[in-house]
C-alpha cells in the first residue's frame, strides 16, 4: 500500500478528490441551511392556502404569512 501512495500522481489525484468531495460537502451543506429559512415561509404559505381550499379555520400563526417582522414589546 505504501508503494501505490508514494507515487506522485496516485497521491495527488486522491488529494484532489478528498478535497473536492469536502468543499462539495461544505457548500451543499450550506445551500440546504440557507434554503430552509427560505423554505419555512413557503410551507406557511401552502399550508394556509391548503386550510382555505378545503373550508378550513386558519390559525392566527397563518394569518399573515409574508410578514416577517417582530413586533416589540413596548414596556412602560
């Protein structure tokens, strides 16, 4: 097994490859944690859209489903 790795295009070639399926691994990674806030708001907005096709109560959560602001608490 030594003999096949201290060969410098064998070893180069499989650092390559560990290198691109850990940058590859690293920005799918990233693409799926970034794509779930986005996906959030979407699955809201179905859910609604699904509850008033069928003549169902929509929650207060539902009511509005493209505002993102947090209200504050106003204290005296």
């Amino acid at each position: 097994m030594e003999r096949w790795l201290s060969q410098p295009s064998l070893s180069g070639l499989l650092g390559t490859v560990v290198a691109s399926l850990s940058i590859g691994t690293l920005f799918l990674i990233r693409q799926l944690s970034k794509d779930s806030k986005k996906n959030h708001q979407d699955d809201k907005a179905l859910l609604k859209e699904l509850l008033e096709g069928f003549g169902l109560e929509v929650p207060e959560e539902l009511q509005d489903t493209h505002n993102n602001i947090i209200e504050t608490i106003k204290t005296p």
